[in-house]
C-alpha cells in the first residue's frame, strides 16, 4: 500500500470499527467492498485494506468465496487477550523502570503531563494520540525489542475496543490518567515491582471499562464468568 492508501484505510477501518462496536453494525452482515466504497468515497482498495485490517482485530471474518462480514465479538477471547496483553505491558514497565536513560524517562514525564491537560480540557481525541504515544514511549523504554513489538501488536488488536471509551458520555479520560500517574510515578522513581503493579491495575480496569460498555447481542456467546455464575 502507498502511504496515502494506508492512511485511507486505516480511516475507513476506524469508522467501520466503531459501527461494528456500537452494533450499528451487526453481527453476520456482509461487507460489500463496492457499495462501501461508494459510501466512504474511495476506491475499493482502500476499502479492501480497510476489511483485512479488521479482520486483524476479529471484528470482521473473511470467508473464502463469501466475502467480509461482521463477526461475533467472542467475550472469553476478549477477556484473554486484556489479560495477556496487561501482563505484556506490566513486563514492559517493569523494565522500563530499570533501563530506560534520563531522556526516555523525561519525554515519559512529558507526554503524561500533557495528557493531564487533555483530560483537564475534555479533549478527547488529544487524549487518545497521547495516550498511545505514553505507551508506545513506555515499550521503547523497556529496551526489548521483542516484547515492545508483542506490546503493540496486540495494542492494536484492543485499539477499536479502547478507542470507544473516551468518547463515551462517561469517558474514561480521568480516570486513565490516574492510572497512569501512578505507572510514571513509578516508572520516575525506578520502583520496578510499583510501575508493573500499576500497569497491571490500568490493563485491568481498562479491560473491565470495555466489557461493560460492549452492546451484546441476543444469542452472543456467554462468557465463561456468566456460565460460572449461572
């Protein structure tokens, strides 16, 4: 893909994503690249990118011969990817503290100060940039190359889920940016075990914000805690 081709889909993803998450779009509907391209006002290209993007975070399947359609969103598989992907990140602060140089650290401080006047603000789409930029400086600060790259790649996966939260009528802003004052806090003071703590607690609620504001529909599976429970 070109750089302006990417940028398309990765936009046409992003609406998409949001439709499917807010149930605009349900389950089991098909998703025609032509009459999509038609509606966003691109070509199919983008669109076709756009799809397999999707496909990359489960929120979309691809059947051979079929097409795209909208997937069921699978609880248990949600619920485990949040908690994989918290220990990941936990890892990733744990070493962050201990490794990173005095100019890592500083930008962290940085951009975490800046997220503050975003959530002071109720900007919400600066929160979000900064957000990510917080995390991904936090991976790059751990010095390992491998687990920043399983960091990201499964950020990018719960992005369409996250993404919702702090454009919800009661986001999350506030409380993701004490969340993660503890986690700089932390990281600042070279307190290892206090920085993976934290971002273990931010996964984890991030996780539960997430599953409590997912739309289920009638006859989506049942998770494994409502089986429990039942």
């Amino acid at each position: 893909m070109t750089d302006r081709a990417k940028t398309l889909a990765e936009s046409v993803a992003d609406r998409l994503a949001e439709e499917i998450i807010r149930r605009e779009l349900v389950p089991g509907t098909r998703l025609d690249e032509v009459s999509l391209a038609a509606r966003f006002g691109v070509s199919r290209t983008p669109v076709r990118d756009a799809l397999r993007l999707l496909a990359g975070t489960r929120l979309v399947d691809h059947r051979p011969r079929r097409g795209f359609c909208v997937a069921v969103v699978d609880q248990d598989e949600l619920k485990d990817l949040f908690e994989a992907a918290g220990e990941i990140e936990a890892l990733c602060a744990k070493l962050c503290a201990l490794r990173a140089g005095p100019a890592e650290r500083k930008r962290i401080e940085i951009v975490h100060q800046s997220t503050a006047a975003a959530a002071q603000a109720g900007d919400a789409t600066t929160y979000a940039s900064l957000n990510e930029q917080l995390h991904q400086l936090i991976y790059a600060g751990s010095r390992n190359g491998t687990l920043a790259e399983l960091a990201a790649s499964m950020r990018r996966r719960l992005a369409p889920f996250r993404a919702q939260l702090f454009f919800s009528r009661d986001n999350r802003m506030q409380g993701s940016h004490l969340e993660h004052d503890a986690i700089v806090r932390a990281i600042l003071a070279r307190d290892a075990d206090g920085a993976a703590n934290a971002m273990l607690e931010h996964s984890a609620q991030a996780a539960l914000n997430v599953r409590t504001h997912l739309p289920r529909d009638e006859g989506s599976p049942v998770s494994r805690d409502e089986r429990q429970v039942a």
